[in-house]
C-alpha cells in the first residue's frame, strides 16, 4: 500500500517523547542523511526515539499502517537499509546512554551510540572491548552482525563480548536476551542482524586494554604488492593474538603525516593493532623492513588506533562494497588481488584485506549466529568516488573485482556487503544455521516486520 500522508502520522507524534520527522519540517533534510553519500532516499517519517516507548510505539505504527520499518543507529549501512523511500524511519541516536562499571569491567550501552561514545567512557578505566573499525560506525549495527574489529584476534568479535541484550520484539515485547533468558533470541541476535528485534540495550564484558598499544600504518610502492602478499600470508599464518592487521591498496590521502610527494600516489598500506607493543613490533618488522615510502606505526594510544581510518570515511562518503571470506592465500589469489588493485580507478576506493582467526576462532561455529568466523581472512572492495561521473567506473571495478574473486569466496560477511538475497545467506551461514535462523524468526517475526536488512525471511511452518 501507499505510505499514509502526513497528518496520518500525528497519532505517533503525540505518543512520542521524542520527535517525529516529516517532510513538512525544517529538520527533515538533515535527519535523513545516512553515511553513505549515495544513498538519496526518503522516508514517510522519521522517528527519533528518547525511550523504549517510543520503539514499541513506532513498531506498532508500522504494522498498523503497513508501512515498512527501517531502523537508524549509526547509519552505516552500505546498502542503506537504515532507510527506505515510502518507510517509517525509527532513528535510535537519541538513546545512546554509555554505563562502565569499572569493578565488573561491563559497559551497558542504549542501542543507539555510536563506538566513540563507548571507547572514550571504557578508556578512562583503563578497559575496552572489540569496536568498528571507524569510531562513528553504530553500535547496535555491528554487533548484531557479528562485529569485526581492531581487538578482535585479541578479544574475540563483539558478539562474544555480549552479556545480555533487551529486545523490543514484533508484537511490542521488551524481551532480555541473555544465555539464561530467552537464550535461543540471544544466540540469533549475535550474527543474526535485525531480524529479530530492535536492541535497546547491550551489556558488554570489557577487558584491560591500553591505554597505550601499537597502531598506525606503513606505505610501500605498488610494486612491492606480490612480495608483501606473500610475507603477510607469512605474518597471518604464524600471527600472536596481540597482533591484528589488515592490508590495503589505496591512494596515500593528502593528510599531514604523508610525505608531500607520496600524496594521492598508489600503493599498499600495512595497519597495524597490537595490545602488546613488543609483540607486535616484532611480527610487523619483517615486513616494514621492505622498504617503505613512509612508516607511521608507532606506539600510540589505542584511541588514536580506534580513530585512525575516521578521516579517510567521512559522512556523505559515496560508496559501494563488496567483499568475501576467503580460506587461504594461495598464489593464485594474490595474483588475482594484485590484478584487481592495478585496475582500481583512482580516487578515494581502496582494496581491503582484513585478517581474522585468533580468539575468533576459538569460538565454536554454532555458538553464535555469526557466519564465516573460521575463515582467516576477508577481502573487501570498497569503491568511493566525490564525483558523480566517476561512479560507474568505480562500481564496474567493484562489481568485476567481485567476480573475479568467486573461485575463492566463500560467503560473505553480512556487515561488509551489499544485500544479500537467499542463496547468498545460506552459502554465509551455512544450511543448517540458515534453516536455524528461519525458525527463529518465525518465532519472533513472523511477519517479517524487520526486513530491511540481510533479511532472513522466516520459515513456513516454525519448529
């Protein structure tokens, strides 16, 4: 059916203690902006939540009315499934209360913070817990993926830092979700998206960490890309916890710390993130030895390490992504690598190569939702572009690229992908955890409320 015009939306505006965002207001063009700067859509409304209320209340417009509900937290879906032309936007910055109780190590965080807000309160105690690799990326997103970051080898995906989660379910019920309550919800939420609910609140374990760790990156010219392929598969193989690091092909950005004249130059990036600095130093050497156009890892504080790629990802970014799990380096890929990084256009797109295993590993596959967690890497095309002209280039690269890594894709993580439709979930979850996750939801959505995401649709007959 059609969205319902703007005075039908009033009902929900007196019930909100929060605002409710029309076309008709001033704010409306700023409220909603996502990250992504390609992303031009426009909601029937948007409502900026302040209470667990106004979620159940905004939920049960939708339904009522028919209309589809996207959720907003940070707003960094690459595909833009925080917002829909026609939807309810239900915007959760509004609840972004960060509680740390340093004696516990626990942080309980609303569902609508963002990592800065969480990183800033847990260092202050000496403690953290594994976040986005931007530091503006949004909480509730990337733990209900399964969330990647610079501790993870360390400390494990941020769904295994998860104690407890309140869930505002379908039917408008606030549901803890925890090992002892609700628990097959709390197994679904940790890799399993939005499916299921909205998230309210995260309650994380925290561990000591820093305040001090090594970060930073080392550039190296183009040419070096085959042999530094090959020493970093040699790193990763034999790699500490205390080590994670990801390998990029990229144009060198015009920031203060690059040499002027290896500004907007291409070449491969080495980042670097170890919580222990002489651990770290030690891995990363063999590699830094090669020889670089200029070398910034250094010992820093790790908050600098969650802020380092911030400036490269500004809001309004205009992006398209693509990426896979890959099981092994072989020669093979990294000549196809190599071939796809020579083809990047220039400008602002890079080539990911992020390394996992570690603590990610040690955690059984069917103990969490998460699909891909044994794999020991993930390849991602990230294509950028200022100019509108220079879009279809960079998503052609995208796109070829993507293709030309198949033979060695094995699924993809959801956070770090376009849409997905069925058939790619199943080869990322896996069918037994895919046919898991559909009974789920039939139990808790059956009416796919929340599909707006990597939807999981849900099973015909629950079991």
């Amino acid at each position: 059916m059609n969205p319902p015009n703007t005075t039908a939306f009033e009902p929900l505006r007196r019930s909100l203690k929060g605002v409710l965002v029309t076309p008709d207001d001033a704010q409306y063009e700023e409220a909603r902006k996502v990250w992504n700067g390609d992303i031009d859509r426009r909601p029937a409304a948007i409502a900026q939540a302040r209470t667990v209320d106004d979620v159940r209340a905004a939920i049960a417009f939708a339904r009522e009315h028919g209309v589809k509900l996207a959720i907003k937290s940070g707003g960094h879906s690459l595909p833009g499934h925080c917002i829909a032309d026609g939807a309810l936007m239900l915007d959760m910055r509004g609840l972004n209360r960060v509680t740390v109780d340093p004696a516990k190590r626990t942080a309980v965080v609303q569902g609508g913070a963002i990592w800065s807000e969480v990183d800033g309160p847990a260092q202050a105690h000496g403690l953290a817990v594994t976040g986005g690799h931007v530091s503006h990326t949004g909480v509730a997103g990337l733990t209900l993926g399964g969330g990647i970051g610079h501790l993870m080898r360390k400390l494990g995906l941020v769904v295994d830092n998860l104690l407890a989660a309140e869930v505002v379910t379908a039917d408008g019920r606030v549901l803890r979700a925890s090992a002892t309550e609700n628990a097959d919800l709390f197994w679904g939420i940790r890799g399993g998206g939005g499916n299921f609910g909205v998230v309210t609140e995260f309650t994380f374990q925290l561990h000591p960490v820093g305040p001090m760790v090594l970060g930073g990156l080392a550039f190296f010219a183009p040419s070096k890309g085959p042999e530094l392929m090959k020493r970093w598969r040699e790193l990763c193989a034999n790699c500490p916890d205390e080590l994670t690091t990801i390998l990029v092909y990229l144009h060198a950005p015009p920031f203060d710390f690059v040499p002027a004249d290896v500004q907007l130059k291409p070449g491969w990036a080495l980042i670097a993130a170890g919580t222990d600095i002489a651990i770290a130093e030690k891995m990363v050497r063999p590699i830094r030895d090669m020889g670089t156009l200029f070398d910034v890892i250094q010992p820093m504080p790790y908050l600098a390490v969650q802020g380092m790629l911030d400036p490269a990802q500004p809001h309004g970014t205009k992006s398209y992504l693509k990426a896979s799990y890959v099981h092994e380096m072989s020669d093979a890929l990294i000549d196809t690598v190599q071939l796809r990084a020579l083809a990047m256009p220039p400008g602002t797109s890079a080539l990911f190569n992020l390394q996992m295993g570690g603590a990610v590993t040690r955690v059984a596959e069917d103990a969490t939702a998460v699909g891909g967690r044994m794999s020991p890497m993930q390849t991602m095309f990230l294509g950028s572009w200022p100019e509108d002209a220079q879009r279809a280039d960079v998503v052609d690269w995208v796109r070829s690229s993507s293709t030309a890594l198949e033979p060695f894709a094995h699924g993809a993580y959801v956070n770090l992908s376009d849409t997905q439709d069925e058939a790619a979930l199943k080869r990322t979850y896996g069918a037994a955890k895919f046919a898991k996750l559909q009974a789920l939801k039939a139990k808790y959505d059956p009416d796919n409320v929340f599909c707006l995401n990597q939807n999981i649709k849900p099973a015909a007959v629950p079991v």
